[in-house]
C-alpha cells in the first residue's frame, strides 16, 4: 500500500535529500526544521545536505544546473545550517576540528556562492573555518593569517581577473614571512592547473568536495 505520509527516518532522509536537490527551498528548510524540532541528530542531518550538495554539483556538471541554481542550493545550505549549529554547539556534540582554513574571495571580485559552499562543505566535514568575505585584500588575508593560524588558506575567485589578486596575495603572504607555514588552495570560475602554477598556490579545486578532499588530504585525515 502506497503510504502518502513519511513515517521513518530513512523516508525522511531521502525527501530531504530530494528537496535539497531539486531545489524545492521552502519545503526542503520546512523538513529539515522538523527533523531538528523532532530531535533529529544534526550532524547526520548536515551529512544527508552534504549528499544533497553532491548531488546539486553533478547536475551543474552535466549542464542541468547553471549559476543561479547554484546560488539557490548555496542559500538553502546556509539556512539549514543556520539552524543545526546552534543545536550541535549547545549539545556538545561538535567533534574535534580536523583543522583551521581561513577562506575568502580576493580582492577586486564580489562573487560569494562558490565560497559560502566551500565553507559549508568544511563546516560539515569538521573543519573549523574563518570566512573574511568578498573583495578581501592580501593585508586582511595576512593578518587574519598571523590572528588564527590555519593549516589553509583558500582564495575565491570567479572572474579570471581575480587570478592577478591571486598571485598578489600569495606573494603577499610570502614576503610577510607566513608562506612556508600553511598550504594555499585556490577556487572559482575558470581556475586550472594552468592558474595554480601562475599565482604560485598549492592546489585547486574545481567543486566544493575537491576543496574538501585537499584539505582532508594536507591535514593527513
């Protein structure tokens, strides 16, 4: 018998996974919100987001999904986030952090959707992440590098004129004495193996997950 209503956990977590994906914001927030008030362990609850991100980024892969869906998905993320951490913070369930990744979009570019889901994806796979924003310049990057101390440094860029800010700010942080003590990866729009030589960064990544998988590979996790 065909049952209209979810009644397990398991229904629950493929809608939300669903909604997730296919972009349904309002009622995708609404179940997640339910499946807090109803004491649903968030940290799975981000981990089911973080299966509903992958999928999100394959359908932008093949083309289903452009910019603006993009940005959407990176909205939902950030509310549902919203409304896990401080139920994970008061609970005590936060687990020790992998490590410290201070992240920004450089200076001259004010494109912020591909960052706030790197920082999400970090968030969710443990890692401790310092956001300064958009349009950051290589001072800020250095002193927030010399106050917080992180393993990582990622710069954001969308636009292909981000990648002179790029190379500045790693240059940056070189004369500044900081470079030999952290890994600097870099993201957005049109970055490839090609740009990372060119500004002199460790790595790149082309997704969210890439981002991830570099973080987790730099911090031996």
């Amino acid at each position: 018998m065909r049952m209209d209503r979810m009644s397990t956990t398991d229904d629950r977590t493929e809608e939300l996974i669903r909604l997730i994906g296919e972009l349904m914001e309002r009622e995708g927030v609404d179940l997640a919100r339910e499946m807090l008030e109803g004491g649903y362990d968030p940290l799975a609850l981000l981990g089911h987001c973080r299966e509903a991100m992958e999928l999100v980024g394959r359908r932008y892969d093949r083309g289903e999904y452009f910019l603006p869906e993009l940005m959407l998905a990176g909205e939902m993320l950030k509310t549902i986030g919203d409304l896990a951490k401080p139920i994970i913070l008061s609970a005590g369930l936060a687990h020790d952090r992998l490590g410290k990744i201070v992240i920004g979009t450089v200076h001259g570019d004010l494109h912020d959707i591909g960052k706030n889901i790197v920082t999400f994806m970090l968030e969710v796979n443990e890692f401790e992440v310092v956001d300064l924003g958009i349009d950051v310049p290589a001072a800020t990057f250095i002193s927030s590098i010399r106050e917080h101390r992180p393993q990582v440094v990622g710069l954001s860029g969308f636009l292909t004129v981000a990648f002179n800010a790029m190379k500045e700010t790693v240059d940056a942080i070189a004369a500044a004495g900081l470079r030999d003590s952290l890994k600097i990866m870099i993201g957005g729009g049109q970055v490839d193996e090609g740009v990372r030589t060119f500004t002199g960064a460790d790595g790149f990544g082309l997704n969210a997950m890439e981002a991830v998988s570099l973080c987790r590979g730099w911090s031996g996790k």
